[in-house]
C-alpha cells in the first residue's frame, strides 16, 4: 500500500495597483479607511502609510490578501521614525497589523488589479490554454499500483 501526497497548490496572485487600510484613533476613537497606491503615502494622524506591493487572489480561490508597507511616524522634533516594515495579512489584522500607543492600522483590501503571476502572452499563433482542467488532456496512465492517479512526478516510494 503506498502513500498518496496531496498536489502542491498553485493559486495565481493577483498584482494590484491600490492597497486598501482601515485605522483607529485611540484618541478620538475614530476608524477610518483609506486608499492608497503602491509606492505612494498617505497621512492618517502622525503617520505616513507606504505600500510597496499588494497581492490578492481570484474569488474562486481561499482569500489572501496580503501587501508590504513601510509605516513612519512624525515626531515632535519634526523628524520621522520608522515605527513598521512588513507584511500586513488582511485575513489575520489583529496579529499583523500596526499596533501604536496611539493608532492601529491594518489592511483591509486590495483593488484595481493590474495583472496576474500565471499570466502570460500567447505568442503568435498559440492558443489560449484552457488550463489544467482542459477536456483534451489525456487521462494518466495506470501503472497498476496505489499511485492514487498522481503523476509520475508527485508519486513517492515508501520503504517499509
């Protein structure tokens, strides 16, 4: 009896142009939502807000949203400290977002996408491929053992 391994997933990421934030602040106890385009700042109180990427997937997939953001603050002096670098996950706002004695700020979407990482061009002549559920592909071969239909390439041997 063999041991069947699950196919890695390949969801495609979708590139997007604006990253969507909410913010509090604790002071006023005001939340508001703003946008902002990649490589461009927004103010919200004493903070600059800088997205650098913003990644979603397509809705027939699980949610990820997720973008990297730069985050400084003004400070008396009229100096600006970095006070977060990283990656904010829309799903999970509390564990990534920005926790401030003063603001929160967390992501809460992405929008105006401009391309996909599994896309890519036909060349002249080619087809669109329809994908991997495409009805022309070829069923795989039966190798007579407990290969669960994976591929060649996926099946692994267990020594007992």
């Amino acid at each position: 009896m063999g041991v069947c391994l699950p196919l890695p997933a390949s969801a495609e990421r979708i590139e997007n142009q604006v990253a969507v934030f909410s913010a509090l602040d604790k002071v006023t106890a005001r939340i508001s939502t703003f946008e902002v385009e990649l490589g461009k700042t927004a103010k919200f109180g004493a903070l600059k807000v800088t997205p650098r990427v913003c990644y979603s997937r397509p809705p027939t997939e699980e949610p990820k949203t997720t973008t990297f953001v730069e985050v400084d603050e003004n400070q008396i002096d009229g100096s600006e400290k970095r006070v977060f670098t990283g990656w904010m996950f829309a799903e999970s706002p509390g564990i990534y977002g920005l926790e401030h004695p003063t603001y929160d700020v967390w992501l809460k979407a992405c929008e105006k996408p401009a391309r996909t990482t599994a896309e890519h061009a036909p060349s002249a002549g080619e087809t669109p491929k329809a994908g991997a559920a495409d009805a022309t592909a070829a069923p795989p071969e039966d190798d007579g053992g407990d290969s669960g239909g994976l591929p060649p390439e996926v099946r692994r041997r267990v020594r007992r």
